[in-house]
C-alpha cells in the first residue's frame, strides 16, 4: 500500500472524539479507589478504635506518607505514558514520600528509646499487611494497567512497575487505616515490602500487555 | 530550524485534534517524511527492512496513540519518541539491535525526502483483515473514496463505515506487533 493511501485513511478516522490521556487516568484512578475501597470494606474494615487513633500524629502521618507516594507515582505513569515527555528523568518524584517517611523515622528514633525500636518496626501486624496491601491494590492495578494500555509507554516494563507502585500507595492508603502498628518504623519496613511485591507484579504485567 | 517545523506541526496536530481532516492529513505526511529519512538511514546501515514499512506502522501509532500528546507541550519530541519506539520494534522483531539519538532526528528536518517504494506490510495486514473491514479501508486508502461515497457503494451507513475504519487500522496496527510468519 502507498503511504498516501494510508495517510487517507488515518484522516478520514479523525472525525471520531478523541479521549483524552488525562481523562482515560481520571477514569482509571477513580474505579482504583473504588475498588480498593470495596475490598478493604469487604475483609478487613477500619480499626475499632479509629476515632481515637486519628488524633495521634503517629497515625495521621501514615496517610501523609502513603497519599503523597501515590500522588507523585500517579504523576510519574502520566509522563511515561506519553512518548517524549521525559518519563524517565520524572522518576526522582518517586523520592518525596520516602523523603518523608525519613524524617518520620528520624524524629521517631529521638523520641523512642533505643530499646524500643526492633519491636516498633516488627509490630504485630507484618504478616496482615504483606497479605492484604498486595490483595486491596491487585484490582487497582489491573485497571491501571489497562489505563496504561491506551497510552504510549515507550518503556512497558517500567511504566508498569510504576503503575504498581500506584497501586500499592492506594492499597496502602486503606490499609493504613486498619492497621494498629502507627510507628514510621513498622511502615518504612514492611508497607515497602507489600508495595514492592505489587510493583514487582505491575513490571511484568506492563511487559506483557502495555507494548503497543 | 525545529522552532519552524516545531510551531507548524504543532498547530497542525491541534487543529486535527479539533476534527480538522485536512490539518489531520497534512500533519501525517510531513511526519511521514521525517519519519523516512530517519528510518532509512537507520535501517540501512542495518541492512534490513524496508524503510516505508516503519514509516506506516509509525503513522498508525502515531494516529491511535494521538490523544497521549498534550496541547501546549512540544510535539516534535513526542513524534521522535514515537518513530525510534517503532523503528527499534522493528528491529527487535528482526533480531537486531539499534540506537537513535535526537540529534539525528534534527538534521534529517533538513533534508527532503520521497516516498520511493510502498511498503508490503500493512498491503498484507489489509489483506488479512475480516471482509467488510477490508472493503471499507480499501475503498478508502487506494480508491481514494470519502466516507460518504464509501457509504452509499458498500451501502452502508456512514457510521457503520467510520467504525469499521477504525476497527480496522486498528487491526492493521495490531498485526505489526506480532512475530513474522
């Protein structure tokens, strides 16, 4: 076939409306917590005691670090969704939330005796929480996937490990607020495991079905 | 140099974006001939395949991946991206390795270039499209039909053929991605 004749056919299917990448994320993020949501409701629930635990900076310091880690993720898949907009050099956004977490622990190795510190960062809960934040962020990571397969991920695998990331902050987000292990120790240690696993899973799920 | 063809094709694709067809159409061959000269020279140093296949398969992606370019960001940059993603897919499906950096992608908007053979890959993924599909896109690539006169020959109606327009440069497009028989 000629390229013209090619060409002529590309313009005719213009008329179509384009959706645009911006929306396709609205609608992907939007059903991600949707569905982390019903999951998290559906097996474990918030802690009894959360009225309590939300006046505690321990706790609240919890979802500053988990909802600013899928925040810049989120923004991180946009820009490697779309061919030339520097995805790769926007990875350092990745930082922020672990910069955070960093001065969590820092201010929590002040404050708690030395003696304390192994039993913070083991808590009680490791095993719930490498269980059920992988579980609450699979279907968000399915739909983000999908989200990611309309864009252009010049990198598949690395757009879909970045994708689980996303994923694995949403899931962590609800899972938090089950959770009664609030120490910045108990996070960095085992909230990093359970997301890691998800995007370990997102970078072969990127390599198998977001090329294009 | 790049400011020029920068400015122009992103107006261009901005205007296609807003259901411009000849914008649209006047966008795709300009990337067409970028496209070309870039992937001639990279694909002949290789020694393999043919440059206008690498040119369609980077215009069907370029067409059904146009909503991930943002208004207002540079368009250039988003072309080349797209163009090297398909011309290294190229080689991969070939077994070989390749590296393009944008400085090349720059001097070759110098240079003029034509289309000089017509590539056979996207003739056989029309070929293997499901019949009404084929029809359609057939009318409308090499008869060179509009949707309307494509509508009232297969007789049809005109939404029925943007579909199966769509569906089937979609097809097209699809086909690329898999191994060669």
């Amino acid at each position: 076939m000629k390229t013209d004749n090619l060409i002529s056919a590309i313009a005719a299917d213009n008329a179509r409306p384009v959706i645009r990448q911006g929306q396709i994320w609205a609608l992907a993020t939007g059903a991600a917590v949707l569905v982390a949501a019903a999951t998290f409701f559906a097996t474990l629930g918030p802690r009894p005691d959360i009225a309590a635990a939300a006046t505690t900076v321990h706790f609240l310091f919890k979802f500053v670090v988990t909802i600013a880690f899928a925040g810049s993720a989120l923004l991180v898949l946009d820009r490697l969704a779309r061919p030339g907009a520097d995805g790769p050099r926007s990875l350092r956004w990745l930082g922020l939330a672990p910069a955070l977490l960093a001065i969590g622990i820092g201010v929590e190795l002040l404050l708690q005796p030395t003696a304390q510190w192994q039993m913070l960062a083991e808590g009680k809960n490791s095993l719930v929480c490498l269980t059920y934040i992988p579980l609450i962020g699979l279907g968000p990571l399915g739909l983000l996937i999908l989200g990611l397969r309309r864009g252009a991920p010049t990198r598949p695998g690395l757009a879909g490990v970045v994708a689980g990331l996303v994923a694995g902050g949403i899931a962590a987000s609800f899972y938090a607020a089950h959770c009664t292990d609030d120490s910045p120790l108990f996070v960095a240690t085992w909230y990093t495991l359970a997301v890691a696993m998800l995007g370990a899973a997102g970078g072969i799920a990127g390599r198998l079905f977001a090329r294009w | 140099m790049s400011t020029d063809h920068e400015t122009r094709l992103a107006g261009l694709l901005r205007a296609a974006l807003d259901g411009d067809e000849a914008c649209y159409a006047d966008f795709l061959r300009s990337v067409a001939q970028l496209v070309r000269i870039m992937a001639r020279r990279k694909l002949a140093a290789a020694g393999s395949a043919e440059p206008e296949d690498v040119v369609q398969e980077t215009l069907l992606a370029i067409h059904l991946k146009r909503h991930t370019w943002r208004p207002g960001s540079p368009v250039m940059p988003w072309i080349h991206a797209m163009a090297r993603y398909k011309i290294i897919d190229v080689h991969r499906r070939r077994g070989r390795r390749v590296e393009i950096d944008i400085e090349e992608f720059a001097n070759v908007l110098e240079a003029e270039s034509h289309e000089t053979v017509s590539a056979r890959d996207v003739g056989k993924a029309l070929a293997g499209l499901a019949e009404g599909q084929r029809s359609v896109v057939a009318a409308i690539s090499v008869e060179g039909r509009s949707i309307s006169e494509t509508a009232r020959k297969l007789g049809m109606k005109e939404t029925a053929v943007r579909v199966a327009l769509h569906r089937g440069l979609a097809a097209i497009a699809a086909r690329f991605g898999r191994p060669e028989t």
